[in-house]
C-alpha cells in the first residue's frame, strides 16, 4: 500500500506541476503539440514469466496507465523530447506449468519516468522505466499460494496516430522480478489505444 500511496502523491504532484506550466509562453519557432498533457492508454499484453516459485508460465491479460506530462527536455521546430510521469496497472490470467496445473495469475502497479519523441509525424517513439509491486495468486497448494515482490518493468514502443488525440500503440517491456533471493527475466508484448486529453 506505501507504494500506491507514493506513486499516487507522486502522479498529484506530476499534475499540479502540468497545469501550473501550461501558462507558459512557448518561445517563437519552437514546436508546440496540438494535443493536452494528460495521456490515458488501454490495452491487451501477453506476458512471459521463468522461474517464478519454481514454475513457468504466459498469461494474457490488459494493462491501463496514465502519464502527465512534465517537462520538454529538448525542443526543437519540428520535435520535443517530453518526460512524463507515468503510473500503470497490468492484470494477468493464466496457467503454470508441470504437474499439478495451477492456475497463476498476476498483477503489477508501478510507477516512474516515460520519455517520448512528440513530433508531427504519424509515428511517436516512447520508452518507461517502471519500478513497482509485483503479485502472483496460483492455485492453492501444499507449495504455491499467493507471493508478492518488487518488480519493474522497462521497455517501449511506438504510437501511430489515428486521428486528433487518438494512438494505436504497440509496446514490449522486459519485466524483472525479484522472488526468494533471485531476480528472475520475464518479458511482455502487447498493443492498445492511448487517448491524449
């Protein structure tokens, strides 16, 4: 809970700052997006885990997030790198290998930086660095349960805009784990919509 509470004080924080900067004159010849500060994204991502109390195992599930923008750290006439306060949830549903098959599903709530190339073009690049809490729920037996741990994720991907405010996103992320003394390598895949406001 300390890490929703932080991350939720931290995403505030993100917001006063956006709103209050939004006042700001934009200095001649330098690109200003046609778009708000504030970027919601929805969608579907399959997710790889090794080696998770001992067990193997791919879910399929959604993920949510929202970032602020807070700052431009280069602008130019054509393009800005913008930095964005990012929070997201990622939900998964799934099965473990071996014997017995379990049920194994997962969840992650994180928060931190986003970087992006705000440009004209059809094509926005992005990459995130989550840390976060990482949940497992298996099946319950006489070995597996529930266990919780830090986790983050690090990825990125592309948004191709469809229109106005409107991306298509496409995105990957590597996502580490850190369960009984040992970080474990996972990955994620995935492609939703994000909506800028």
């Amino acid at each position: 809970m300390r890490i929703v509470r932080f991350a939720g004080v931290m995403l505030g924080l993100a917001l006063f700052c956006t709103v209050s900067s939004t006042h700001a004159q934009v200095p001649p010849g330098v690109y200003q997006p046609d778009r708000g500060p504030v970027e919601i994204g929805v969608g579907y991502q399959y997710q790889h885990y090794s080696g998770v109390v001992g067990r193997s195992f791919h879910d399929h599930g959604y993920n949510a997030d929202v970032s602020l923008h807070i700052f431009d750290f280069i602008t130019g006439v054509n393009a800005r790198l913008a930095v964005q306060a990012e929070g997201t949830a990622a939900v998964g549903f799934g099965h473990a290998n071996g014997t017995p098959r379990v049920v194994a599903n997962s969840l992650f709530l994180g928060g931190g930086p986003r970087m992006s190339i705000v440009s004209r073009g059809r094509i926005e690049p992005w990459i995130h660095v989550l840390p976060g809490w990482q949940h497992f729920r298996f099946t319950q037996t006489a070995t597996l349960g529930t266990a919780s741990a830090f986790g983050f994720m690090a990825g990125g991907g592309l948004d191709f805009r469809l229109g106005g405010q409107l991306f298509w996103r496409v995105q990957g992320d590597y996502i580490g784990t850190h369960f009984q003394s040992n970080l474990q390598s996972n990955y994620s895949v995935g492609s939703g919509v994000a909506f800028y406001f």
